[in-house]
C-alpha cells in the first residue's frame, strides 16, 4: 500500500488478501472524491464506487485504517507485485518436509460393529499437537459419540453415517453401523510411517483450480503466463526485424539519391580533361591562323 506524496489528509488505508483465488494479478489505485471511494483496477480502467470502506475487491480487502482523508486523496494497492520476491527455500533437506499428517485414526480392533473411521484432516493447528489420544465411544442409546481427552473439551457428537464430525480444528467421517460401546481413536502421528497425505495434498495444488477467481490451477496459470511472455517477446523480435529492414531500405534509397559514385565522376574528369584540351587545341590553331591573315595585310 502506496500513500500518494500530495495526499492532503491524515487517512491511513490497509489492504490484504482474503482470497487468493479472486486476485487478479492488477494493481489497484483507491481514491477518495465526493465523499465515496472510489477502487480503479488498472489493468482494465474498471472501477468501482462505495460509500464506505472495508470493502472486498478481487479477492482483496480493503479498509481505513485511521484518520480523515481528503477530497482527492489517493492510494495505490499492489496485492500481488511483489508476491514471488520474497519466496526462498526453507528446508534444504527432504527428510524435514512434512509429508505426513499430523494426526493419525483408527478404529478399535475389538469392535462389534462395522463402523470404519476415515483419515483425519486438520483445518486448524491451534490445538496441536494433541496431548493425548482422543477416545470417541459410541452410545446406540443416544445415537452419539462421546469424546474422551480432547482439549479443549467436547460434548457428545451426534452420529450421521458417513456425516462430517469436526471439532478442535479436527474433520473426519465415519461410516457404517457402530454396536454400542464401540471405540474409535485419534492421536498424534509420531512416526509418519507410510503417510504421505500431505505430501498428495501438495501434489494436488499444480491441478486444482485455486487461482483466478477458481478459473485456473497453478500449473495453467503459469502456462498462460509463460505463453504470454513468449508471444510478446517474438512479436517485439519481429518488429524489431522489421525496423531494421525499413531502415536499411530507407539508406539505401537516400545513399542512391545523394551518395557519389566514384568510378563515374573518375570518367567525367577524364572527360572534361579531354574536352578542355581540345578546346585549348581549337584556340590555338585559332591564334595562329589570325597571325597569318595580319601578315598577309
């Protein structure tokens, strides 16, 4: 965020992206005039007018932070200018990539029923790691699990085959018929053996559509920008053949108008050489019969 120098008022705007697929690659300048503000994308000239701010343009939002601004005042936004200056590689040493998942589930041998417990997923790593194994006991009496060691607590979940159960930033599902007194487990993935979900996960972010409003994944986007870039830069080798050829066209056409050939002006000076001398011949035969007509007299 770029405060215009001649700003007159003291208003301080933010911005931050709150939806990477909706950014657009533009930036954005935001003027206050008219009592509104008014958000132009530069790379298209479109614009939108609001009343009041924050408001959420193309994935951005964008708010007053502090102070009074002015009729005129101006900011530029630059969501994604600098987006891939400041990535570098953390871990050198594949060993510490986390490819596994950080929880683990599982279903208690034991068990009567024939209730199957899916792999965790974690939506939020506030409350990891788990101090503990968490215990979900099902009760057919009141078609719900009770949830044992988790922090913080949890009250009994209710139980909908093949339903989301999610708490403590944990999701999972479990299908099939639990017998009550059924046991299903989820604790901490020390070892990671045999676990690479999120290493998959990673995997699937080159074709999942995440970028451009949900249009276009990673590896598209890219393309489009390395085809763009290639398209630009042989149309400007193109023209620049072009210019190249227009001017020698345009110097030789000028060398042919004004330039001197050397071996042509080498023959009229031998030409008006020989011209010279017979005419120097004519005036002195000239001379010579004119002394002859005064002797005759």
């Amino acid at each position: 965020m770029q405060a215009r120098l001649t700003n007159l008022g003291d208003g301080a705007v933010t911005a931050a992206v709150s939806n990477a697929g909706a950014l657009t690659g533009s930036d954005y300048r935001v003027t206050f005039t008219g009592g509104a503000w008014v958000v132009r994308r530069t790379s298209d000239g479109n614009q939108q007018s609001f009343a009041t701010l924050p408001q959420t343009v193309d994935g951005v939002d964008i708010a007053l932070q502090s102070g009074t601004p002015i009729d005129g005042d101006s900011f530029l936004v630059q969501p994604t200018r600098y987006a891939a200056r400041d990535l570098e590689v953390a871990v050198s040493d594949t060993a510490l990539i986390a490819a596994a998942a950080p929880i683990r589930t599982l279903a208690t041998l034991g068990n009567d029923g024939n209730g199957t417990i899916s792999a965790g997923v974690v939506d939020s790593v506030a409350n990891l790691p788990l101090p503990a194994a968490v215990t979900l006991t099902y009760n057919a009496g009141t078609n719900t699990f009770a949830v044992a060691g988790a922090v913080p607590a949890v009250a009994p979940l209710a139980y909908t085959d093949g339903a989301t159960i999610a708490f403590n930033g944990i999701s999972f599902e479990i299908r099939g018929t639990p017998v009550d007194g059924d046991t299903f487990t989820i604790e901490r993935n020390a070892g990671g053996v045999a676990d690479n979900r999120n290493a998959l996960l990673l995997a699937q972010l080159q074709t999942a559509q995440t970028v451009a409003n949900g249009t276009a994944s990673y590896q598209s986007a890219y393309s489009q920008i390395v085809s763009t870039t290639g398209n630009a830069t042989r149309e400007a080798q193109i023209q620049a053949t072009a210019q190249t050829a227009l001017v020698r066209q345009t110097r030789e056409a000028q060398q042919s108008f004004s330039a001197v050939n050397l071996d042509e002006e080498a023959a009229n000076l031998v030409r008006f050489q020989q011209a010279y001398q017979a005419s120097s011949k004519v005036m002195q035969i000239a001379s010579q019969l004119f002394e002859s007509i005064l002797e005759l007299r």
